[in-house]
C-alpha cells in the first residue's frame, strides 16, 4: 500500500527540437557531463531545473538547464532522459490549486 510517485500535468506547450552547438557538447564533455536533448519550448511559465518532461510522443525527460532567451518569449531546456518512466496523471483541473514549483511529483 506504498504511494506511488505520478507526474502532473502543469502545462501543454508547443516546443522544437534544437541542435546542441559544438561548444555546448565540449564543454559538457568536459565536465563529464551529458545532456540528451536541447528543445525550446514558445509562450510557457518558467519551469525549474529538476521538473519533469513529457513530449508529445511519451518520452520522459528531466530538466538539467533553464535558459530564458533575452528578447523572445521562449526558453530552452537542456534535458537527460529519465530511465524509469512515471505515471502521468491527468491535467489539473480548473479551480485546483497547481503545484508551486517542485518536480512535478
């Protein structure tokens, strides 16, 4: 009878797939870092380093890096995938409280 972790739906935003410039993926090399994905995400909320993501197609990813773009109503996320998919829960519903910040969980 343990609790089970889901994730919650806090926003559906549209997002395109970036590629990683050859400074960003050295410099993640040398930091013995790595980074599976670069999306920017248009017209969203500032998530949190540490949130969750789940794309259109199911697959599940954990924010590494937020970087608001100056200028533009987008932001980038740097994403690692997660090797343990969560269950999603259905979106909140209007007059719930959301969640502040957190993971998601």
């Amino acid at each position: 009878m343990m609790p089970q972790d889901r994730l919650v739906v806090l926003e559906s935003d549209y997002y395109a797939k970036k590629s990683a410039s050859y400074n960003r993926i050295y410099a993640a090399m040398g930091a013995n870092h790595k980074f599976d994905m670069i999306v920017r995400v248009f017209n969203t909320s500032t998530p949190t380093d540490g949130m969750y993501v789940v794309l259109d197609n199911g697959d599940q990813y954990q924010i590494d890096v937020c970087q608001e773009i100056v200028g533009k109503d987008c932001i980038d996320l740097t994403l690692k995938k997660v090797e343990d998919y969560y269950d999603v829960a259905g979106p909140i519903e209007s007059g719930e409280n959301s969640p502040s910040g957190g993971d998601g969980e």
